[in-house]
C-alpha cells in the first residue's frame, strides 16, 4: 500500500524540510525548543524511501485514526534518513512508512526511539507520539542515590505486585500509591522487571520490542474515570513528604510516558532509587511488522538481513547484531535515555553471558562502551550484571580488560542458603552443611564482596513450576508452622547481613509461600489480604521492617569486614564478626538452624566489655513472642580467648535463629 491510498491524506510534500538538522540532531522524534516543531532522524540502510506521517485525527465513520499529511524524509550518509516539520507539538501523533528494496516490503513502521505510545489504537496499531521532557516537573532536584555497597534492592512485577480491586493488572499508579508500604519496609531501593512495552497480553517483560516505550497496558489512560482522583491522592502523598513541593498537574499524570516518569519521581521523593531490569541480549518474540524487525523491509529471510538482530535465538527472541555500530548505539542511547531524561539510579542488565557468549568479542565491547559511557555521564548510577557464571572480569573496570559493571547476580549463597534450608527441613537429625554456607557469606569469586548481589528469591527461581519459595522450602507439608517461619528468618537473616547487596522478591518479605506467575488471572498472586488474616504473615513483616532498619543503621553490615570465626555442622551454628575497614564498629551475627535451643553457647568475641544484642529474630514468632529465648538485651565478654578472638562470652541462641551483637565502646 503506498500512502498515497492512504485514508484521510490531506496533503503529500516532497522532501521535507533540512532544517535544524546537524550531525548532532538525535535519533528518532525530537520536538525543539519552544513550540519550533520536530526533527526526526531514522536508520533504515537498505531502504529506497522512508515517509513520515503525521497530523492524525479520527474517523468519523470507524473512529480509527488516519494521517493527513506525508512528507519523506532525505536520504544521509551510512543510511540515516532526516527530516524537519514545523509546527509539531508534545502529543503529536507520528509513523514512518518505509518501502524497502527491490524484493522488500513496504509499509507503516514505529520510530524505534519513540519516548510513548498511543493505547488507543493499542499495540500493535499503536502509533508514536512526540513526547517534550521539560514538559514533567519533577521534584527530584536534591535526590541522590545510596552508595552501591548500601543498597538494599525489593524486586517487583508492575503487572502483578499489586492489582486494586476491579482491575485486570498493575500500573505504575498503583506501584506510586503504595509507596509509603514500601518505604515501611527499609529498602532503598526497588527494581522494577522490565517496564518497555512487549507484545503479549502479559509477560515478565523480557521479550520487550519498543525499547523507549513504557508498556502501556502498565498506563491508565486518560479518559480513564479514575484518573483524576487518583491525581489527588497522589499529589496528597506528595505533600506527606513535603508541603512545599509543588502538586502535579492533570496534563502531567496523562499518558504512559509520564505515569513512568511520575513513579521514578515519587520514588525520589520517598528516597527510594529505581534500578531499571533492560535486556540488550535479546528482544521480541513477537515484533509484529511495525517495529524494529525487518526495519528498512528488506526481503524477509535470513535473521541476520533483520536489520538489528542476528539468526541467534534467545528466551523466544532475537540476538542482537553487535557487530553494528548502530546497534550497538541504539542500545546505549537507550540506556542513556533511561539515566538522563528518566532519572533512573541504575540497571540490572539481564543474562550478560548471552551477549558475550553470542555476541563474542563484539558483545564484550558493547558491556564495556554502554558501562563507560553510563559511568560518564551519571557516575552515581549502578550497573549490576547478571551472568552465568559469576566472574570477576564482568566486574572488573573496562581499563584492565573488564567489562566494566558495578555489581553482579550471586549465585554462590543463593543456593548455599536453600542447600541448607532445605537440609535442616529433613529434621533435628539430618546433616546440614553449615560451612557450605560460609564459604559463600563472602562471594569468594570476586575480589570486592560487595560488588555481589545477595538474594534467596528472585523472579526467575520462585516462578510457578519452578523452585519453591523459602516458607515452602523450609516445611513442605506446613509453610505455615514454626519450622517454616523460624527458617524463612534465617534465610531473610543471612541475606541481609551478609556481604553484599541485600536483594528481596516480591511477597518475600510477608512470608508468601506460592510460586508467582506474571499472569494476572493467575491464583499464584501476592496474597495481600493475609496481613489482616494471617498473624505469621503480619509477623514476618515486621520481622523485616525491623531486620533491615537494623541493617541500614550498622556500617559494619554494609562494609566488607568479615571474619566468619566459628562454623559448626553438627551444632548447626554459624558465627560472624563483621567490621568496618579502618574504623571498627565491629558487629558479631550468630545463625542458627537447630531445633534446640542453645542455654550457654560458649563463643568467641573479637572485643572485651558490653555487647549489644541490637536484633533477635525469635522475638517475632507470635510477635512479641512470650517465650522468647535470648540474652537480655546483651552481654558482657570477658572470658578466655576462644575462635582466635580476644575474649569470650557464653550466650543463649534460641532454635533457628539469627541474632545479631553490636560493640558498645
């Protein structure tokens, strides 16, 4: 179809306008500087003509919507097509038609660099709206990002997480809404799987095909009844923080692109960083022809003519073609986007091995030109890889060799932790492998602990038909008896002192025990009334809020010091003493995964004089627990030497537990 057949064409140009175009005009559509219009810039090599269409309005006969006016872009150096059209404002409706080479295909195509899309038409009919980013007030002026070593990262599903009531799935006003829950639990930070817009009805969000689009089924529209309420509440929870911070507007809440960019807001605003989840080994599954598969319509056949991608499959998708400095660069200036115009903290960048082991010497100079260039241009931003196996090159600076991340995925004490949970659910007499759990409390791969993101659940481990989640683990016949809880505290314990990243999923922290799904209609879904109808669930939150606060407010449990100093298997007792390099405030963390209760455990400690018994978990089990075993709110140490440290001290540690010990000086 040509567009001139196209319905509802008013007007064809020729050439469009050269206009503002420079070397240094962006990629896609970009509306300048006040209300002077647009410029748009496409690479499409192969392609003999590329169209742009724009000034759409509705059909009164179909209610669809139909362009008036086509002008083509001009043909540039190294396939890049450009064009300027005056007049052209924030909201604007856009496509490109692209008519490929001889043998090709011709028709509507998306700009692979759209900020939104329209969700009326909704995918895969959507068309690209032209987005003005000074357009969104945000209120984030003085917010900065913890250091990467004091992060403590909740994961969560937008589609899933939380669905109110007479709604199909989640949206990012939803996730806004319950902000201060999320606060309460003493994370800083969350880590959204991935929110770019996908193809299928729901999905985890790895088989994104618009990459600087927001998934739009995760936007409520703005016709929706609903919104301006909803406006209210959440300029209400802005003024909770600050009264002084000025309320949204009504233009600033409609439309996906600014729904995302209000919750990375108001995550600032309740000093929460967002790490974005973005896939740059694959895409797709499902492109449809509109997008990025096939762009410039070349003949459809092999995968490598696909323009981005090469014949490799991956998870359902494409690899990328890295060997394409375009491609390559379509990616870091997606990665940019997201840091700059978003304001996001950060990335957790999905199965790094797959770039490098498909992408070769190629897909390693990728991770480190996309690291480098982020690292440049918001130094405070976190890169955390995933990769299978854990190495110390994905962490180690681009300038050794290294491929320039901040952090990585652990593995290491991940299964380490259910190795054991799993171990002592076989009951008081079965081995468990406690120094099988020490070797790992330091990531002994990598040479700077820290750099490890420590998790026990995660979206890929706990999804339904998977493995089972801690409480199920820990008591497969009951997840709800004291065997169930009192390990999913140790399992929550280790985690979070230590070293490393702490890291939660979704749910962990209210000791659900289904499997998830990211299927809405599903029944494996949070079971939030549980915390009005189950005491174990309100328990274990609190449980959490309290573990982590402990762990925000001790140094040592975000420092690198350890000295795990006494490991015994048969005892099942695990002891730890924790510091900061250079300045002390020494820390001791004692596990336990014995169904006894231990009266006088005579153990080392590396200082003489008062130690604080800041945490105890088994004060949580019927919280405030009446029968409660523990030391009375400390001890003093002033025995012999013993485990190589300079005194001792005999303690109570209660059956499955985790208590923790601060130095009062």
């Amino acid at each position: 179809m040509d567009t001139q057949s196209l319905p509802g064409l008013r007007e064809t140009t020729g050439p469009l306008s050269q206009q503002y175009i420079t070397a240094q005009t962006p990629m896609g559509g970009n509306l300048l500087p006040s209300g002077m219009g647009a410029t748009f810039k496409v690479w499409a090599p192969a392609a003999r003509r590329v169209d742009l269409l724009w000034d759409y309005s509705r059909s009164e006969q179909d209610g669809s919507w139909q362009p008036r006016r086509r002008g083509s872009l001009v043909a540039g150096e190294g396939g890049l097509w450009t064009g300027y059209v005056p007049r052209l404002t924030h909201g604007d409706r856009y496509l490109f038609y692209v008519v490929g080479p001889e043998g090709g295909t011709e028709g509507l195509k998306r700009d692979p660099y759209a900020r939104d899309l329209s969700d009326e038409p909704p995918w895969p009919d959507s068309q690209c709206l032209l987005y003005n980013p000074a357009s969104f007030p945000w209120h984030d002026q003085d917010w900065k990002p913890p250091a990467y070593h004091q992060l403590c990262i909740y994961q969560l599903h937008l589609g899933t997480w939380y669905i109110p009531q007479g709604r199909h799935h989640g949206t990012f006003l939803d996730v806004i809404e319950r902000l201060p829950y999320l606060k309460s639990l003493n994370i800083n930070a969350i880590q959204p799987l991935p929110v770019v817009e996908f193809p299928t009805d729901f999905s985890l969000g790895y088989n994104g095909v618009d990459y600087f689009s927001p998934e739009t089924d995760y936007g409520v529209s703005a016709d929706d009844p609903s919104l301006a309420e909803r406006l209210q509440r959440i300029n209400a929870l802005l003024a909770s923080v600050n009264p002084a911070l000025r309320p949204y507007d009504i233009e600033n809440i409609q439309g996906t692109a600014n729904q995302f960019r209000m919750l990375v807001d108001m995550c600032h605003v309740f000093r929460l960083a967002v790490i974005l989840d973005v896939v740059y080994n694959h895409a797709g599954g499902d492109f449809s022809d509109r997008g990025i598969y096939f762009f410039d319509r070349r003949p459809y056949g092999d995968f490598n003519d696909s323009l981005y991608f090469t014949d490799k499959g991956w998870a359902g998708g494409l690899v990328f073609a890295y060997w394409k400095n375009e491609v390559r660069q379509f990616l870091i200036d997606n990665a940019v986007y997201f840091l700059t115009e978003c304001h996001c903290d950060g990335f957790r960048y999905d199965e790094v091995s797959v770039i490098r082991n498909e992408g070769g010497e190629h897909g390693w100079k990728f991770c480190q030109h996309v690291t480098d260039t982020c690292h440049y241009l918001k130094p405070e931003a976190i890169h955390i890889a995933e990769h299978w196996p854990v190495e110390q090159a994905v962490v180690s600076p681009t300038r050794q060799g290294g491929a320039g991340f901040d952090a990585i995925l652990n593995d290491g004490l991940r299964d380490a932790l259910r190795w054991v949970i799993a171990q002592a659910s076989g009951g008081a007499d079965a081995f468990v492998d406690m120094h099988s759990l020490a070797v790992q409390m330091a990531s002994p791969v990598l040479r700077d602990g820290w750099r490890a993101v420590q998790q026990v659940e995660n979206h890929d481990l706990v999804m339904t038909g998977r493995r089972p989640r801690i409480a199920a683990l820990a008591d497969a016949g009951n997840h709800r008896s004291w065997y169930a809880r009192s390990r999913s505290r140790v399992a929550m314990g280790v985690v979070a002192t230590a070293v490393g990243i702490a890291h939660l999923f979704m749910g962990q922290e209210i000791l659900e025990d289904k499997p998830w799904s990211d299927n809405p209609d599903s029944p494996d879904r949070i079971w939030w009334d549980g915390l009005e109808q189950d005491r174990a669930m309100r328990d274990f939150l609190r449980f959490t809020r309290e573990l982590l606060a402990v762990r925000q407010s001790l140094p040592a449990l975000q420092a690198t010091g350890l000295n795990i100093y006494h490991t015994h298997d048969h005892n099942r007792v695990l002891a730890m003493h924790r510091w900061v390099e250079g300045q002390g405030q020494d820390v001791v963390v004692v596990i336990s995964l014995n169904e006894t209760t231990w009266q006088a455990y005579q153990i080392g400690f590396p200082r003489r004089g008062y130690w604080s018994e800041v945490f105890n978990s088994d004060a949580y089990d019927h919280w405030p627990n009446p029968q409660v075993a523990g030391n009375q709110g400390g001890l003093s140490a002033q025995s012999r030497p013993m485990h190589g440290l300079e005194t001792s001290a005999a303690i109570v540690i209660p059956a499955n537990s985790i208590l923790i010990f601060r130095w009062q000086p």
